[in-house]
C-alpha cells in the first residue's frame, strides 16, 4: 500500500495549492533558488506530456462532426414514374399498374 502525501503550499503568487501525490513521501524543498518543493519541481519537468496528450485528444476526437444522416436529410417523397402505353399513347403511373408488365386499361 502507498502512502499519500497531502500537504499545503502558499506560492509566493499568493497562489494557494493543494498536493498530493503517492510517489513523494515527505514534503523536501527543492535545491533551486526559487524554494519549490520537489512535487511542484518533478510536475513542472513531465507536465508536457500530460499538455501533449490533452492537445492531441482535443485535435483528434472520436465525436462525429455531422448530425445522423436520418435527422440530417430531408425526406423525399416517391415521386411516380410514369410508363407509356404504347397503343393510347398516355402516360400510366406505377400505381395503376400494380406491378404487371402490361397497361390496364388495353391489356397488353
């Protein structure tokens, strides 16, 4: 089992940070000038992986960029196709038809 260091820092920014991490055991300041403790020091030198992978699941998101093409596309209605008779020489559409190769009304 980890340990878990939770500890409070008041930067010189007036900026009031809360830490806490498994890897650190003890609260040692840094040998810089600035004073940092070492879990602010070790955070700022691996931070741009983490900026790296933010950047990166912002630019290549799994989300589609479109609406589904159902909500998206306006419906058509069926438009009748119109089918010559040969022998009256009028237009039959589909409907009156019904699927048979020959006109209604001449039976051919």
């Amino acid at each position: 089992m980890r340990a878990i260091l939770d500890s409070f820092w008041i930067s010189r920014q007036s900026n009031d940070v809360f830490l806490r991490m498994t890897m650190h055991s003890d609260m040692s300041v840094g040998d810089d000038a600035k004073k940092k403790p070492d879990i602010i020091s070790y955070y700022n030198k691996y931070k741009t992986g983490v900026d790296t992978m933010d950047h990166m699941l912002r630019r290549y998101t799994s989300q589609r960029r479109y609406s589904r093409w159902p909500m998206a596309m306006p419906i058509k209605r069926r438009r009748k196709t119109r089918k010559s008779c040969s022998e009256y020489e009028r237009p039959v559409c589909d409907e009156h038809t019904a699927h048979v190769v020959k006109c209604i009304e001449c039976n051919k």
